[in-house]
C-alpha cells in the first residue's frame, strides 16, 4: 500500500486493486490509473473534511468507479449523484467493493473514525476522533473528553495496524499531541502520519524534537 499525503487531513492510498482517498478538502491529486476503482471516504461533514467539488474532479480526471462512503451526518442534498454511495454508522461494520472491509468508530467531534482492512494492510483514519483538549477546558469537560477519546479507541487496543493518520492539532496549544501521543503508545501501529495541523508543519517539527522516541514511527509529509 503506497501512501500520499495531499492536504490538511486528506490522504490517498493505493494498492494493486483500488484507490482509498479519504476527507478530501482541497489540494492536488497525483496522476490517476482511470482504470482502478477508486473508494472516497468522509469522516463528517465539516468542511474542512468534506468538498462535494470532489466528485466532478475525479470525473474530469477520467476516474468511471468511484464509489463514496458517507456517514449520516451529510445530507443527502450533498450526495454526490453519479456514483455507488455506501452510508455508514458509527460502530458498525461493513463490507465494500476491492475486498475492503471497515469499521466505524464514533468520533469525538463529529461522524466517524475509519479502520479498513484490505488485502495489502489496515490503516485508520481518525478523522476528528481526538482528545479536543485545551487549556481553557473546564476541568470536568476535560474529564470527560479524555474519557471519551480513550475509550473510543478500545476496538483498536488487539490490532495491528500498518498506517494511521492522526489530528496532531496547533490550536489546542500546550495540549496539542495529548490524542496523538496516547495513541502512539496505547495502540499497535506501524507507521503514524500527522495531519489536520491547518497549514503550520512546524507543529510536527515540534512533536519530534519534544518526543524524539517516537520519530521512527512518524511519517513527515514533504
């Protein structure tokens, strides 16, 4: 599974079979094989992770099998019309074209996380499940978000993964790799990549210096 990193928390993986691009919002697309099915995956409906412009630019693109993966806080008046459309609800299962099957996990913000397993690997996509923390958070709040994240992150504590894409977010100031760093050492992921850091790379610069223990397993967008 080669992975590509595109914009913000868009990522576009591809194997032997099929393309996965998950929460597009705006940015360049590689070069497309129009030949390969192609499955777009929404975590919700902000939008920020969610550009219906999407669809007509995969048609432009020459791409014939796109197949979207909603969930249900899209409405429908912002289906994309001319595709396969699959709509999903958190903590379910379900099985997609490619061989692919996912798992929804509910998001600490907004629509879902995604788990999918395919025949070259697992990866997750975390959409806008994170611990939303900053230093002006009510103590109790901050209780139960922290709660929350973790034990949203349970179905993820016996699995393997080999790509997660992971919020590590500047506006939550000092509290901004709280998510990011309890994943790395709570769950069993071979490669982690940032995203959803709003145009300031440095944050990443900083994690790494801050947690040089983790670089390995850390993926840097060029």
């Amino acid at each position: 599974m080669n992975v590509t990193y595109i914009y913000h928390s868009c990522f576009l993986a591809e194997t032997a079979e099929c393309y996965y691009l998950f929460d597009y919002y705006k940015g360049n697309l590689p070069p497309l094989d129009a030949g390969k099915p192609m499955l777009v995956f929404v975590s919700h409906s902000h939008q920020d992770h969610y550009n219906p412009a999407l669809f007509p630019l995969l048609r432009e693109m020459g791409m014939k099998q796109v197949t979207a993966i909603l969930p249900n806080d899209i409405k429908p008046h912002k289906y994309p019309y001319d595709c396969t459309l699959f709509k999903v609800y958190h903590s379910r299962e379900y099985e997609l074209p490619c061989h692919t099957r996912i798992r929804t996990l509910l998001s600490t913000d907004s629509g879902v996380a995604f788990l999918l397993t395919c025949p070259e690997g697992v990866f997750y996509h975390a959409g806008d499940l994170n611990d939303w923390v900053t230093e002006d958070t009510p103590q109790e709040e901050r209780r139960q978000m922290t709660g929350s994240y973790r034990a949203a992150l349970r179905p993820l504590k016996d699995i393997s993964i080999n790509h997660a894409c992971l919020p590590l977010d500047p506006r939550l100031g000092s509290h901004y790799a709280d998510g990011f760093l309890y994943f790395l050492r709570h769950i069993n992921a071979e490669k982690v990549y940032p995203m959803h850091y709003w145009d300031k790379p440095d944050i990443v610069k900083q994690f790494l210096e801050e947690h040089p223990d983790c670089r390995e397993r850390i993926v840097t967008s060029p």
